[in-house]
C-alpha cells in the first residue's frame, strides 16, 4: 500500500486565497518528507469552503519545490473549458513535471459551479460533457494532434493548412495512459464506470469502508463493457485521517478543530441533498441518530487515534472492501498557529509509523 494526500483543499471560508495557497504549499512540501507518494489537488470555483479554481497552477508551483513527489489534479471539471485548451495545458505541464503529474478528470458535483455554467446536473448532461471532452483530450494527445470530431458540445475541425511551419507539434512528455484518473463519489458513479472501461486510475471518495465496495463495483461494470480486468493496485480510497501520540488528542484535534468543523457546516450538508448520508454510516452504528463529527469518531467512518488504532482501521478497510493499491489522506486547514503542529505531527506519524506497520501486517497475512 502506497500513501498520498488528497487537498479538496477543505478550507475555512473567509481565510485569503493566498494564505490558503501558502499553507497548501507547506502541505505538498511536508508530504514529501514524510514519505507520501502523491498528492491530489482539487478545482471548484463557487463554495469558500473548497476555494482553489485551479489546481494546475498550484501544481506548478509545487513541483519547483518537490524531487519525487506525484501531483495530480484531482479532478479537471470537463464542462469548465474548452477541452483542446485543457489537453494542450495538460501537456505543457506533464513536461514541466518531467513526467510526475498526474490527469485527474471528472463529470463536476458542485452543481453552484454547474448553474455558473448554465447546466442542470439533474439532466446528466455534465456526464456527457466529460465524456466529449475526454475523446477530444485523448485526440489531441495522439502523434499528430485531433481529428475532424462533430460532437454536440463540442466540434474540432483538423486545419487544413498544416505544413513544416504549423502543425500539431505537441505531445506528453511519456504515455500518459496510465496517469489518467477518474474519482467518484455517488453509488453507480459514472466516473468510475469511465475508469473500468479505459483502465483509468479510479479514485473513490470518503463513504464509510463497508460502503466504498460500490465503487469497485461500477468500475468492474465499466471494465466489463471494454473487458478489461481492473487492477485493484490502482484503487486510490480517499479517506479523514488524523493520527496523534495518543487516541486523546487526536480526538480532540479533530473535534475542536477545522475537521468537525468542515463536515458539520459544509460537507454533512452536501452530503444531506444528495441523499446519500446512510452511506457515511458505519454497520451496527445508530441508524437514527444524525451523523455529525462526533458520531463519524465515535463510530469509525473517520480514522481518529495513535497509531496502533489508526493501523487498525486502515487495514480493517483495506480487508472490507477486497483490497487498494493507495491510501489517499484528506487534506484539511489547520493553518492557525495553534494548530499546525499538531497536523503536520499527524502527517508525519501516518507516513513513518502508520503505513510501515499497515503494510508488515498486510504482507504477514498475504
């Protein structure tokens, strides 16, 4: 099992951009350090709580101030741009990363950032726009650049003017196949349908471990369509994790901090008008009773202790749900000075405590 990080970045409304840029920096930096492998950096462009629009430009940044590290966006909305803008940024970017950077990609779930654009998620129709926009990207990657494509939101004329002065010139730094990924949130999610139909990277979103199954089962559905096999080594589960020298502090980190509050005040909600809020529920915790931080603690939907429990939880997941290649820790903001300290101890004893002794029991019990 591999570790990385995955920076919605969830954030507290009202925190300046370039401070919430700053501190997210600091997080790639120390990640790094602390053994991680990757780190995902998220898009929207409506909700404060979530505030970067554009993870490209952060990835930018970080990759001066990184060796090894793996960054991906996580995720490019389709809908957003022009998806020849988008493959030809993508590009330039996987040769400034000499190859780290990773393609996230998805049909959008913010539906404020769906409304700016004019697009009514009940319709689907976001679904398609990602699947257009993925032909088009793939096309364009190809030696020789993008065909004729008439497609109903967009259309691609290959120019007829092409010679030894203009021609499609650009490329991926190396096959980018393998870089591609899709996340998903909802049961049948589409996106992950599209990863087990490409042999994408499918990345699944933070539902309680006896639920994250459903995911695996639209990517093996998408993998049946194509037959392909897919391969749980590139299953990335996206998950809350907080670890402290003692099962006390952490749990007071995270209910007296930015974690509770995010899920309390922002995601809880989120969760609420998609309808899926069962899914956040453990088996055998209350079904009742309103799931808030202090439940998803207290009921082990979030990974909250020292590191022996935390260990647990983990592998108790990875045996739930068949088995993962990635753990992927949600990012949150505990920027303050107060409380920095305490998240990067976090980072550092899930990366040089927790994971080795994940990965010894995982390989005792091969």
């Amino acid at each position: 099992m591999r570790l990385g990080m995955f920076l919605m970045p969830a954030t507290r409304p009202g925190r300046p951009l370039a401070d919430v840029l700053d501190w997210n920096l600091e997080v790639v930096r120390r990640a790094e350090a602390y053994g991680y492998d990757e780190v995902w950096i998220g898009q929207h462009i409506t909700t404060p709580w979530e505030p970067v629009p554009s993870p490209q430009q952060l990835i930018a940044r970080a990759l001066g101030e990184t060796t090894q590290l793996r960054l991906g966006t996580g995720v490019e909305v389709l809908y957003q741009q022009h998806p020849v803008r988008l493959a030809a940024e993508l590009l330039q970017l996987d040769h400034l990363a000499r190859g780290r950077v990773m393609f996230g990609f998805g049909a959008g779930g913010t539906v404020t950032d769906g409304q700016l654009y004019g697009l009514d998620f009940k319709s689907g129709v976001q679904q398609e726009m990602a699947r257009e926009a993925l032909h088009i990207i793939l096309d364009c990657w190809k030696p020789g650049g993008p065909d004729d494509f008439q497609g109903r939101f967009w259309s691609i004329r290959r120019p007829s003017g092409y010679n030894d002065r203009f021609h499609w010139h650009l490329s991926p730094f190396s096959d980018p196949t393998s870089r591609v990924a899709f996340a998903g949130f909802m049961p049948k999610s589409g996106s992950l349908t599209i990863a087990g139909e490409r042999g994408y990277i499918p990345m699944s979103f933070n539902v309680a471990p006896e639920h994250v199954s459903v995911h695996w089962d639209s990517v093996c559905a998408g993998g049946a369509k194509t037959g392909r096999s897919p391969s749980r080594t590139n299953w990335r589960q996206i998950r809350e994790i907080y670890v402290a020298d003692t099962t006390a502090e952490a749990r007071r980190a995270v209910l007296d901090g930015f974690m509770a509050e995010f899920w309390d005040r922002h995601f809880r909600i989120v969760a609420g008008g998609l309808g899926i809020l069962d899914m956040f529920r453990r088996s055998g915790a209350p079904p009742n009773v309103e799931p808030d931080s202090r439940y998803l603690v207290d009921h082990g939907t979030w990974f909250v202790g020292d590191p022996e429990r935390v260990a647990s939880q983990i592998i108790e997941q990875y045996r739930l749900t068949g088995g993962f290649g990635v753990l992927l820790q949600i990012g949150f903001d505990y920027a303050d000075a107060q409380t920095r300290a305490g998240w990067f101890r976090s980072m550092e004893l899930l990366g040089r405590e927790v994971l080795p002794r994940v990965r010894r029991e995982l390989q005792r019990s091969a």
